[in-house]
C-alpha cells in the first residue's frame, strides 16, 4: 500500500498589523500532530477532510503529519517558523518513508524575514522527500502566488469559489490526482502565471461578474486534452510584499510547454479585461442610505474591518454611525471585546450600565462606542455548524459572550475571542433572530455570504476604514512590484 503524508502550515499575514503572529497565536486556534489530525478534519468541510477521503478512496494510507493553523495576524516571527518547521521535520522522519505528500499551505503567509513563507516550506519539504515523492498542493485563492511555490510541487490548484465552500471538493481533486500519480497513470506538471494585475476583493465573488467571466475562461481551460486543473489565484492585497496580486495555475499531464501557454493565455485575457476588476467604493452615509429601500434584514458588509484579511474586529464605524442616527431601525453587530464583556457580566443579565465597546485594538480605525446598555445574555460562546461555510470550520468557540441592547436599538454581541461571521448561527445560537433586525453589520467582504445569504436577502459591501480597507491604493505599500494595476 502506498503511503502519503499530510502537512499543513496555514496562515494569511496582514503585514499592516503591527502585531506579529507568535507561535501562541497557532497553539491557540489549530494546533494538531498525527491521528489527531485525523479525528480534526476526517467529516470536516475542508481541503484536509478530502485528502483523507480521497485518499481512502483510492486504497492509500493517509499518514497525517502536522496541521496548524492561525487567524489572520501580523507576519510571522522567526521563532514561531523555526518551531513549525522544526515540528513538521520531526514528524516527517517519525513517519519514516513517503510515497507521496498532500500539502495545505495558505499561500499568503509572510515571515519576518522571509516574504515568502509558504514558498520557503514548501522548498525545505522538497529538500527532505526528494525530487521523486510527488508533491500536491491546495492552496486559497487569496495565496499571492509565487514561482518558489509552484517549483516546490507537481501539482496546485486553489479553492474555486469565494466564499470558499468547495474546500473539500478540492481537497478530494488533489487526493485524486495523487492517486493517479502513484499508479502511474497521469505525471502532473505545474506552471504559474503571475500577472501586472490585483484585483480589488470587492470584485472576487464567484457567482457574480465579474470573475463569472474568468471561471469561464477557466472551464475552457479545463476542458482541454491534457489538462488536470487550472485555477485563478486572486491575491491577498493585505501582504505587502513583492509577489502580490493575482495569478493563474494550470496542470497538464506531463506537457510542461501546454501548462506554460495555456496560463500564459489566461493571464493576456486578465490584462486586456483590466478595467472591469476595479473595486466599487459605497461610503458608510451611501450604504445606510441605500439600505432604507432594500429588503430587510440588509447585511452591511464590513470591508474594512475583514476578519478574513486581518480586520481587527472591533471596529465600530458603522455601529456608532447607526447609533448616531437614532433612526428606531434594529441594527446587529458584533465586536471583539473582552474588557466589554466582563463589563456586561458584572451588570448580570438583566442589568444596566454604561460600556466603552469595541475601538480599542491599537490598528481600530474608530474610538469606542460609549452607550447606556441593557444586558439580554450571557454565554459560554460555543456554537455549531453543520453546513459548508467559507473556512470550512464546523465548531466555533468566541469565548465568554455577552449580547446587550441600546435605547437606539442597536444590538451588540461582545466576544472574548475574535468572532468570524460564518454563518447566522452566530446570531441563533445566543438567542438573536436575523429576521429580527432590519441591518446586520458582518465583518467581512465575501466570506459572510454563503452563511448569510439565505437570511439576508439584500447586501451592501461598505468602504468603511480599516487595516483591510477595501480601497487598496489607499495602503501605504513600499513592497509591491510595479507596474501593478490598478496603481500603475
């Protein structure tokens, strides 16, 4: 029976935070080495879940290494890399010979000292298997896609849709080809394209133009002889580093030359279609303005404070905007606030008080939202989801939650651990029905959709302020390459 490791060191590094990614920010979220792997991902909704399912499938022993993982921070110190490293290294001698390695970097991770993490792993995981072990790869589409990466494996392919619900759909893909790989019937070869393009996340929905246009050039793509995959590699704008901005994959079956022209076509068609994946920019005053004639409840897309990129997750620019407005209208939002939450469990359920919330992280782009609150709950702030949502996590853990209520109507969940808006069991959990408000505000740009969408049937992305402001040419970038469009 053939053998094939699993091995994933996941992180999305917002170099604009002046916070660094420590290793206690990967022990705190995934930390996993062996079986537990196994017991972690084996029914999840995630690229890991398919690499043992696949796997199975195919009669392979899957030999789970190392998976870790880390919320979307500051780079990553060296200390921290050295240690994952040194980990990953020792589990792979533990597991003694490979025929074969399935790999899940982000793609977006940036060291300290290296602006190419994922890149620099995955060259020192081809030192120690060799050249002959096949390496295959799923990577996130928001991956700044680099040539250390693609020379590092023979196949990678990228999640297909944002929000990414088709992780394990993928996860099974590389499993497959894997598969075929070990019995020799396909010899996969990768080549990357790396475009003078980033296109602006408030474009990259996948079920909507204008990235409609790009998956169809893909599935052409896809649909000829010789082709195993080929995938769209969006960008992460939140790195600045030289590899940012968008980039095309495609695998071929042993034709190098085919893989080369067939992304260097793609990567032409980006170009001459340039215009179309500039970001659209509604300021806070035009989003709740837009709002009052929309089907309620109207989700308010935070772009500025994305928990997905980094966002700090509490900031309170749309909240104190619709507090500030007084207009009766019920308004959700949740924010990052330990200090708040022991606030409200002092007061007890029931109970009245004054709280400074949110605003309080170094890189918050607003001042706390002071207001006289009435405490409707206290929770442990453990909830489920069974669905796939973007991120692929089906159990969330925001830590002692306290959920109050102002004289504006505005309801406010406070979290002792950063809450990413995955789906509306955040609000059903603690006793909160969407349908009962009339704006939601989510942290988030794409990611909130697919857990939001059959709630909220209209919404709006805001150019609000933050460290994932949406308006890239606003960042103060001193790495990018140029020329880069959209700045150049």
């Amino acid at each position: 029976m053939n053998r094939v490791g699993i091995l994933g060191i996941q992180h999305e590094s917002n170099t604009f935070l002046p916070e660094p990614t420590t290793l206690r920010h990967f022990q705190e979220s995934v930390f996993l080495r062996g079986e537990e792997i196994r017991a972690h991902y084996v029914d999840a909704h995630h690229e890991v879940g398919g690499f043992f399912e696949g796997l199975a499938a195919a009669g392979v022993e899957a030999v789970p290494l190392f998976a870790t993982f880390a919320m979307p921070t500051g780079a990553v110190t060296d200390d921290a890399l050295a240690e994952l490293w040194k980990i990953a290294e020792k589990e792979l001698e533990k597991a003694g010979p490979l025929d074969g390695m399935l790999v899940n970097p982000h793609g977006a991770a940036v060291n300290v000292s290296r602006s190419d993490m994922d890149g620099w792993w995955l060259g020192e995981l081809r030192r120690v298997v060799g050249p002959g072990v096949p390496i295959i790869g799923v990577i996130d589409p928001h991956a700044n896609l680099t040539p250390a990466m693609v020379a590092a494996t023979d196949a990678m392919m990228a999640y297909r849709e944002n929000p990414h619900i088709d992780q394990r759909q993928r996860g099974r893909e590389a499993a497959d080809l894997m598969a075929a790989t070990l019995r020799g019937e396909i010899r996969p070869v990768v080549a990357g394209a790396f475009t003078d393009v980033a296109i602006n996340i408030e474009r990259q929905l996948t079920t909507a133009e204008p990235i409609l246009s790009i998956v169809g050039e893909l599935e052409r793509v896809r649909a000829r002889p010789g082709i195993l995959s080929a995938s769209l590699v969006m960008g992460y704008p939140y790195a600045d580093v030289p590899e940012m901005g968008t980039s095309f994959l495609v695998v071929s079956d042993g034709d190098s030359d085919l893989a080369i022209r067939l992304a260097a076509e793609l990567k032409s068609w980006l170009w001459e279609n340039r215009e179309q994946f500039r970001g659209r920019m509604i300021s806070p005053d035009e989003a709740l303005c837009d709002a009052e004639s929309l089907a309620k409840p109207v989700a308010l897309l935070d772009m500025g404070d994305n928990m997905g990129g980094g966002g700090t997750a509490d900031s309170t620019v749309l909240a104190a905007l619709c507090h500030a407005r007084a207009d009766g209208r019920s308004t959700y939002e949740c924010l990052h606030d330990p200090e708040s939450v022991r606030g409200a469990e002092a007061m007890g359920v029931g109970g009245q008080g004054t709280l400074r919330m949110g605003g309080k992280d170094p890189a918050s782009p607003a001042p706390p939202l002071e207001a006289a609150v009435t405490v409707l709950g206290l929770y442990g702030g453990k909830y489920g989801e069974s669905q796939p949502r973007h991120g692929g996590q089906m159990e969330f853990d925001l830590g002692a939650t306290a959920v109050v209520k102002t004289a504006t109507n505005l309801t406010i969940m406070l979290t002792t651990r950063r809450a990413f808006p995955a789906s509306a069991n955040q609000l059903l959990a603690f006793d909160l029905d969407p349908a009962a408000f009339d704006r939601i505000i989510l942290k988030g740009v794409h990611s909130p959709v697919a857990g939001f969408a059959e709630h909220c049937p209209s919404m709006i992305r805001v150019n609000t302020p933050g460290v994932t402001t949406a308006d890239m040419e606003t960042l103060p970038y001193a790495h990018r390459r140029k020329p880069l469009f959209p700045f150049e």
